[in-house]
C-alpha cells in the first residue's frame, strides 16, 4: 500500500509553474521527490494537486537510481 503527501506548494513565476515536495510512502519506507506542474498562477488547486502527484508517481515508477529514501 502507498500514501502520497504533498509539502507546501509554490508558484514560481519566473518558470510559470507549481513545485511542492512530495513523499510517496510505500510498505514503510518514504521515497521524496520535487516535482512540478506548469500552469497560470490561479490554475485550480484540484489539477495543482492531481498534477503534482502525477509526476511523483512517474518519478517514483522510474527506478531506484532516481529515489531519495528516508
């Protein structure tokens, strides 16, 4: 089983997009990933958040050269 959270999430204006940290917990362990979603800066926080998720769970599916373990 996994759980994902997600840090504080950012707008940064000079890339035009949202950063947040996020952890991908997974049988105990915590795998952490900075990600990015690009969008306008009112950009509904829903999409932010699914966005954000979506490249942690691709990041995490690519490898454990690319993990950050806890």
């Amino acid at each position: 089983m996994q759980t994902i959270r997600l840090g504080d999430v950012r707008y940064n204006a000079q890339i035009g997009a949202f950063e947040a940290r996020v952890d991908v917990d997974r049988n105990g362990t915590t795998y952490r990933y900075p990600c990015q979603v690009a969008g306008p800066i009112d950009m509904d926080s829903g999409h932010v958040r699914a966005g954000l998720t979506r490249h942690a769970m691709r990041m995490s599916d690519s490898g454990a050269s690319l993990w950050s373990h806890l």
